[in-house]
C-alpha cells in the first residue's frame, strides 16, 4: 500500500478540510463537462438535421456507459490510487472533446460521447466515496452539501456557457475540456491527502444496495424526478397555459432552489434521522407537485412552488448519499457507492421516458400524476426500511 494514502484517521483537522475542499473544488469542473456536454450534442446534431432517435441516443449514451462499467469500477477503484482515478478520468474527458470537435462523424460523435461517460464515472464515484470517507458522521450531510451544490453548480453552468460562445468553432469544446482538465489540479495538489480506497469489493452491485435500502430507492427517486423536471418541465408548463419565457425560469428557479437550500438541508439532516428525512422529502414532493397545476395562471406563484420543489428533488440525492456514508462499512463504501449510483441512473433513464409517456393524452395532468405517485409509491417503500441498519 502506498504510505501518501491517509485513512481518515490519520489526518488531522487541518488537512481533512483540505482534502474535502480538493474533492468539492473538483467536482464543479466536472459538472462543467457532464452538463455542457448534453446540451452541445443535442443543439450540434439537430444543427445537422439529425432525427430525432439518434439525438436522444446521443443523449443517452453516457448513461448508458456509466450502466455498464458501474460493475467493474469498484475493483478499479481498490486497485487504483484515487487522485490517479479522479486525473485519469478527467484527462480523457478533456481529449474526448478534442476528439468531438475533430470529427463530423454522427456514428463516432454518438460512441465519443458513450466513451465520455465511461470517463466522467471514475470522477463521480471515487469522489463521492472520497467524501464518505473523509467526512465525520456529525457533519457528514453538511459536507455533501457543499459536494453537491458544486456539481450541480458546475452542471447548470454548462448551458450558460454554450450559450455564451455557441457551437460554431471551437470555443463550445474548448471550455468542456477546459472544465474537465481544470478539475484535476485541486486533486493532483491533494493526492497525498486521498484516503485509502484500496479494499477488495466483498459483495456485488446488488449485495452494495442491500447495505441501505432506503438510500437506493431515494437514489433512484432522486434521478427519476431531477431528470423529469429538467427533461420536460418547460413543456409541461407551456401545456397548462405558461408563456415559454415563464415556463424556461422555472427550470432555473428548480436549480436554484436546489442549490442554496442544501447546506440548511444538510444541517437537518445531521441533527435529525437521515432516512426519516429522506422519507419526508418525497412525501412532501408528492404533496407540492399535486398543487403546481392550480399555480399555473400565476407565473410568481408558480416560481415560489417550484423553487421550493427543487430542495426536495435534488435533495433526494444528497441526503440519500450521507445516508450511505453513515450505514455503510468503509471498506464497503466503493462498491455501495456504485450500487447507488446505478440505482440514480437507472431513475434518471426511466423518469423522462415513463413521464414523457404519459404526457401524451394530457400534458399537465400526465406529469403530476407519474411524479406524484412514483414519489408517494416509492416513499412508501423507502419507509419500510427506516428502521434498518446496513
């Protein structure tokens, strides 16, 4: 084992922060790349007269690459140092934009794009055990907030980029890379900070989702409503009646609301029970979607609803993910990490699918319904298991 490697109890309180702020530093640039990278390729192929299934699996692609290496990537993780995990990742990440800007190949954009999620998943997973591991349970929620509210950050800032430098030249590929690439330099300074992830997996995907029930369902809620909202949101609000300018500032008010409720969610949820909390998000989702429809006709009241909306569905993730640190051994914390990472991306593939759906007959009533009950349904089930301990 190499001796840079630090347990988490071998690092005092000064260098633990430091360790924690790499990770939280990183992680933005990462979402720079994942989001930027969904809205170049859907507004690039369409630029091209690409049909409509060949953009959406454009779209999919890098989902469907992170399904299929969340398997392997735990073993990958016990074997590899996690600041050369993170580094690695990144880098190809930023060749991989390179690559797309060299290329007006519709076949190889769609197999770049696939290769560009396997990257971004080293990142994702061995950062956010990187977190588990280093964070103490009494701040644990807090310390994940700040990890989630860079992401996402990162991820929202994306769009706002493309549209800034738009798709024409190479500017658009450029600060992809450029995210991807400025993402490892916290990590690179702090790799002799990185805890010690070096543990053979003792069990698969499906034995790490047993470890926390509860954070898995919340997991895959989590990514089965975010991407809903963030996938037809506008269009729902256009069907009842919104202008699109109106319509577009909800998505924004549902990020923002996200973002800068996290920490004070994070804050509850170490003084209270994680899965309690985790339970009470999704009823309470259940309860605001059911009322957007009678928001409509009131574009402020509409942005008040759908703020306070955001906590809950982008909380599902966070709270979900302390929850995991705090039930789950560590040396069990990669390969739950990958279960639960596979159980959001799971939600995140079927949510705009079975909410597109059933859309079709009655747009409004369509989306309220799917969301509404998948959360009461799947709320439910996640309090079954409230009183379970990994």
């Amino acid at each position: 084992m190499d001796a840079s490697l630090k347990t988490t109890l071998e690092l005092d309180e000064a260098s633990r922060r430091k360790s924690l702020a790499a990770v939280v530093l990183s992680c933005f640039g990462v979402g720079i790349a994942f989001g930027l990278g969904y809205a170049l390729t859907s507004m690039t192929l369409e630029a091209r007269g690409e049909p409509s299934w060949v953009i959406g699996l454009a779209g999919a692609a890098p989902s469907l690459a992170i399904l299929a290496l969340l398997p392997l990537l735990p073993y990958a993780v016990a074997r590899i140092r996690p600041s050369t995990a993170i580094i690695g990742g990144c880098v190809c990440c930023a060749a991989a934009y390179g690559s797309l800007y060299l290329t007006d190949n519709t076949a190889v954009w769609i197999a770049l794009r696939f290769l560009m999620g396997a990257t971004i998943a080293l990142p994702w997973i061995v950062g956010e055990t990187w977190v588990n591991h280093i964070a103490e349970d009494s701040h644990r929620a807090r310390v994940i907030s700040f990890y989630a509210v860079s992401f996402f950050s990162g991820f929202a800032l994306g769009p706002v980029l493309l549209e800034h430098v738009g798709i024409e030249g190479p500017w658009a590929f450029a600060a992809g890379a450029l995210g991807a690439l400025l993402s490892a330099i916290p990590i690179f300074l702090a790799r002799d900070l990185a805890p010690d992830l070096a543990h053979e997996p003792a069990t698969g995907l499906f034995g790490g989702a047993r470890m926390a029930p509860a954070a898995m369902v919340g997991a895959f809620l989590g990514g089965f409503l975010e991407t809903s909202h963030f996938a037809l949101l506008p269009n729902v609000a256009m069907a009842g009646g919104m202008e699109e300018g109106a319509a577009l500032r909800l998505l924004t008010a549902l990020i923002v609301g996200g973002l800068i409720t996290q920490y004070t969610l994070g804050w509850i949820a170490d003084r209270t029970s994680r899965k309690a909390l985790l339970v009470a998000l999704g009823f309470i989702y259940a309860a605001l979607i059911a009322v957007f429809p009678s928001t409509v006709g009131s574009p402020g009241l509409s942005l008040a609803l759908i703020f306070v909306i955001g906590t809950t569905v982008i909380g599902l993730y966070m709270v979900g993910l302390a929850m995991l640190g705090e039930q789950v051994e560590p040396s069990q914390l990669a390969t739950a990490n990958a279960a639960f990472i596979m159980m959001y991306t799971s939600g995140s593939i079927a949510g705009p699918v079975i909410s597109g759906a059933a859309m079709t007959e009655n747009p409004m009533l369509g989306f309220v319904g799917v969301t509404g009950i998948s959360a009461l349904l799947l709320s439910g089930l996640m309090a079954m298991f409230r009183g379970r301990k990994a």
